[in-house]
C-alpha cells in the first residue's frame, strides 16, 4: 500500500514580517500666525515655543511640524516591493508637550499636510512652495483632543491618537518620500491658545513625537519564491511505499 504525503506548502510560502515600534522625534517645526506680521518667520522663538489656537480671532496660529519617516519608506521599498499594501499601521499617536503656562483649553487638530516646507522660511502667507494658501491648505483630519492644561510651565502633555488608515495614506502621498507633514490647528473661541515646547527647547524628551507600531510584510525575492515553489513541488510528490 502506498502514502502519499502532501506536506502543507503555505509554510514554505511564509516570509518574515518586519514589525517595529517607534517613536520619532520632530524633523522640524514651526509656528504661523496672522494676527501679527503674517509674513514673518518664527522660526527660533525665543520662548523655545510653537503657538497654536486663536488670539483675538479664530484659528490665527498654526504650527507646521515635520518628521523623518524614511525608515518606514525605506522598509516597504526593500521588503514590501514598494507596495504600501504591505504596510500595516496597527497603532498611532501624536504626543506634544506644554511649554510656557496658561490656563486655557481648546480643541487641537492634527491634520495632513501634502506639501513641503521650511521651519526657517514658512509664514502665515507663504506657508510653503508647493502651497501658497495663507495658513496653509488643511487636508485630511488626523486627530483631533480637547486639552485643559493649567499656567504652570512644562508640566502639561497630550497624546492625541491619529487614524491609522489616514496616517497610512498621508505617509504614501506624501509630497517627498520618507517625510510627513502635519498641520496643528484649533477651532476652539477667541483668545484659547497653548503654547507647545518647540525642537529649539534644550531637552528633546519635549519636543513634538510621533509614536508609532507598525509592521511591514516581505516580499519574497524571485529565486527565493521559485525555490519554495520546487521544493513545495518535489515534496507533494515524495511516496513512502
């Protein structure tokens, strides 16, 4: 009698997923306002802060913060064949920091930002090259957390968690590979605003973070999937009399 033995060939099919969790620190920042000199850099504050909210109208201060994801892209370009079908973002957050004190609250938004720009050239009127919309063109909602923090400086944070679905598109469209842009903003009343430690402060414990866990499925290499393919072949073909 005659056994033919078909082994399970999906575990010769199986590659390794890369899967990580990291916390990036903000590439770049700044902050954009119109309520005073709407063309001025302030980049390099010297309260080491990002402002964001409304003083005296609504929505007049942004902060435009930058981050170095090439990590990622590099990953999904390597093992994911370059197809962001691959990625999976299982969890994501954004994490700021208070810098000087005020007794406010106000509801702050994350947003994507499909445009690149420079923390040491941005204003409220000229925001970036590839968007020249006064306080920069918002996209995609993020995020979003409503924040009560006190006056006492540098003691107050928040972590406000980002759709993962979005986040993914935003990382794949991004206006130059590796990097994501986020616009901060606020629809809270006149005069709530927050002032958040900026990637001048001395401590970079405080400065904006994006935190997150991902994982990336490999691709095989062809001679790798051809030789799974022979050795799934020979071994459904393999009898023991």
């Amino acid at each position: 009698m005659k056994k033919t033995y078909i082994p399970v060939m999906a575990a010769l099919c199986v590659f390794p997923i890369q899967a990580a969790t990291i916390s990036a620190s903000v590439s770049q920042d700044t902050y954009i306002r119109n309520d005073v000199n709407p063309n001025t850099n302030f980049n390099g504050d010297s309260d080491n802060e990002l402002l964001v909210g409304a003083n005296g109208s609504p929505d007049n201060l942004r902060i435009l913060v930058g981050f170095d994801l090439s990590t990622i892209t590099n990953l999904v370009n390597s093992d994911g064949g370059g197809n962001y079908n691959n990625l999976t973002i299982n969890s994501a957050s954004l994490t700021v920091y208070e810098r000087r004190g005020r007794t406010a609250s106000l509801n702050l938004i994350v947003s994507q930002w499909n445009a690149s720009f420079s923390d040491t050239l941005a204003t409220w009127n000229a925001p970036s090259p590839d968007d020249t919309t006064p306080g920069a063109s918002l996209s995609t909602v993020l995020g979003s957390s409503f924040l009560i923090w006190d006056n006492t400086s540098d003691n107050d944070q928040a972590t406000i968690s980002l759709n993962t679905a979005a986040l993914k598109s935003a990382i794949q469209n991004a206006a130059s590979e590796g990097t994501l842009n986020l616009v901060l903003n606020s629809d809270s009343s006149p005069s709530n605003w927050y002032s958040i430690t900026s990637d001048q402060a001395a401590d970079p414990n405080r400065h904006v973070q994006l935190n997150l866990d991902y994982s990336v499925s490999a691709i095989p290499e062809p001679s790798s999937a051809s030789l799974a393919s022979f050795a799934g072949i020979a071994l459904c073909l393999r009898r023991r009399r």
